[in-house]
C-alpha cells in the first residue's frame, strides 16, 4: 500500500529544475537486407479486391455441414 499521496502540479512551468541531462531517444537504425517494398497501386484500385476478412467468413464442418464449428468440437463427433 503507498501511504503517501502526491499532490498534482498545475504546470510545467511549477515543476522544480532537474540538473540531469536530457535524455533523448536512440537514433533509428536502418536494418540490414533488404527493406519490404509496397507496390504503388493505381487509382480507385481496392486493396484486397478478392480476399474476404476471415472474421466475416463462417466456418463449417464437412461432415455434418452446421456452422460454426470444427472437427474438435463437433456435436455429433464419433
């Protein structure tokens, strides 16, 4: 438990000065190989024209063709 409580400051202007040097973040490094490139798509061309979400599609079983499930867990598994 923290049995003591900080006290909100109003503004940075309030905040006491710190003699620490600056910390800044670490340069980006370009990674070796090569990098992934995205090919430049024409106008008005959708991305992914023919490939539905798999979030929208619903999965069936073969067997016993009821949805939403598979073969583990299939009510009428033998």
């Amino acid at each position: 438990m923290h049995h003591k409580q900080f006290q909100a400051v109003p503004n940075m202007k309030m905040w006491p000065e710190s003699r620490n040097p600056i910390v800044e973040p670490p340069e980006v490094r370009k990674m070796p190989g090569n990098s992934p490139k995205n090919r430049r798509r024409e106008i008005g061309e959708v991305r992914n024209a023919g490939k539905l979400p798999r979030m929208e599609t619903v999965m069936t079983r073969s067997i016993c063709r009821r949805a939403n499930h598979n073969k583990r867990n299939c009510p009428k598994n033998p």
